[in-house]
C-alpha cells in the first residue's frame, strides 16, 4: 500500500506500538537464551541449534503464507545481506562469549544503536540527532551495568573474542536497518521467511562439514529445540520487524536493548541468579531511554503498511 500522511496522535499510537511490540520481542529473545543455555548444557551445540532455529521459524513462516510474491520485492543484495545478518548474529556472538567475559560480549553488541545512528545519518547526509545520541549512550550505559562490566570483567579479554562481538554487533545493527525496507516489502511475515530461509540454507550447508546432528533429535530434547525456535526466535523476529516499520531504526535498536534487563530479570527468576544494586540501576537506565524517545515530541510520521 503506498504511504500515507498520519496526525500526530495516530503517529504516537503506531510508535507506542511499535516500541511495546520491540519490548516483547526483547524479552521472548531473553527466555530463548535461557532455554538455549540449559540445550547446551544437555549436549546440542550452538552451529546445531542456531541451524534448528532458521529451519523451523522458516517452515513455519512458509505455512503461514510467507513466500507470497509481491510486486516490488526487495533488491537480491539487500535481501540477501537481510538474510546473511540474521543467520549471523547469534553466531558470532555465541563465538565470542567463547572467547570473552559475557559482560564484555554483551556490551560490545548492544553498540549496535550507536552504528544505526551513525548509518541514519550518513544515509541521510545530517548530523546525528543530539537527543538520540545522548539517548544511545544512556542505553549503552544501562547495558555496561546490567552485564556487570565496571566489576573487572574485561579482565582476559583477546582480540578474537572482541572482534567476534563487534561483528556481531556489526549484524545486530545490519538487520534492524534492513529490517524497516524488508516489512516494508513484504510484511513481517514475507521479511522474516526470506530471511530465515536464506539463513537455514547457509547454516544447514555448514551442518555438513560436521555430520549428523544427533541431539537435535533427541526425543528429550526436541520439545525445547521447537521452543527456542518458535517462541524465542520466530514469534520476537517477527514482532521485531512488524515494530521496526512503526519506528525508526535508531528508536527499535534502543527498545532492543531491554533485553539484557530482561535477560538478567528470567536469570533472577528462573535460574536463581541475584541481581546486584548497579544492575537495577541499568535497567532503570534502559528503561529510562526507551521511554525517552517514547515521550520525545516526534516528527510528522509517514506511515507504511505491508
């Protein structure tokens, strides 16, 4: 549908929802890690999983109607880096927190918003917005708290493990920017099947060159695999796309960094970790910077509808 022009208050409302729908994918993303941790522990690997979740979450975008075609699709290249950045974002990170203290890998990756900032405003020759870069930093901040990071955490920290986590980065960033034009042309649904069908190719391409993946299919185990795979990557991925069009890149890769609050919240819950004053002071710090732009008095909106 072409776009069209929306009052302010339709615009708050769209943006409103877009940063609620950006929050329940953080948090499903956080139970997801969780239940991917206990995986590991029981045996899968991480190349084994992250290849069950794209296979999964894309057959079942398929059944939901995602390979329609549509009448202006997005280039080859575009589509194509889409896919690759989603098929490698957990990768890399997974490789390094390998390598590096988890703080370090978390806060490394959650530089994200700072690169989309920088992106918006290269691709649109300014300069970068003042209070969403105040506001970037103050997300980044909350998130060097949440993980922990002032406590000597870098301590050990190489250079392989780093460069892992800027990639990573690098892809979180990658995704969310692309994310906006993939919904725009197909729809949460179509955006999040291509994606995922070109990351399940890759990695089930890699999953060759190490043999059978035995534990996939541990009967035990298979319930957990299809719940990491449904609930904590294709219901958030898709939430995050079809939130990411009623936002700007810069403001869902902020909501983005809930996760690691939420992450440490289910770590409390669910796993009996406590949480320490400075780490109820970064979240309060996230919290604080997504509601931020919420609030902010917002530009004229155009709308986009799939």
């Amino acid at each position: 549908m072409p776009a069209t022009s929306m009052s302010a208050p339709v615009a708050r409302r769209g943006a409103a929802a877009g940063v609620a729908a950006v929050a329940a994918a953080a948090l499903l993303w956080a139970i997801g890690a969780a239940l991917a941790r206990r995986l590991f522990d029981a045996g899968v690997t991480p190349l084994e999983l992250t290849e069950a979740r794209a296979a999964i979450a894309a057959a079942g975008l398929a059944l939901a109607g995602g390979a329609r075609r549509v009448p202006r699709p997005l280039s080859r290249p575009r589509l194509a880096a889409f896919g690759m950045a989603i098929a490698t974002v957990t990768a890399t990170y997974y490789e390094a927190i390998a390598r590096i203290p988890v703080a370090v890998a978390i806060v490394v990756q959650y530089t994200a918003p700072a690169l989309v900032v920088l992106y918006a405003a290269v691709a649109a020759r300014r300069r970068p917005d003042a209070v969403v870069g105040v506001v970037v930093v103050v997300a980044i901040a909350g998130v060097a708290l949440v993980a922990g990071l002032p406590g000597g955490a870098a301590a050990g920290v190489d250079g392989a493990g780093l460069a892992f986590a800027g990639a990573s980065a690098v892809m979180f960033a990658t995704y969310t920017v692309l994310a906006v034009d993939a919904g725009r042309a197909y729809g949460p649904v179509g955006a999040m099947f291509r994606a995922f069908a070109i990351a399940a190719a890759f990695w089930i391409a890699m999953q060759t060159t190490q043999g059978w993946p035995h534990a996939l299919f541990d009967p035990a185990l298979v319930p957990r695999v299809v719940a990491v795979a449904v609930a904590g990557t294709l219901v958030p991925f898709l939430l995050f796309v079809w939130g990411a069009q009623r936002l700007a890149a810069e403001r869902a890769s902020v909501a983005a960094t809930l996760e690691p609050v939420f992450a440490a919240l289910v770590a409390w819950l669910w796993l009996d970790q406590s949480l320490a004053p400075a780490q109820v002071a970064g979240g309060a710090l996230i919290v604080a910077a997504v509601a931020a732009l919420q609030v902010r008095e917002s530009r004229p909106v155009v709308a986009y509808e799939p």
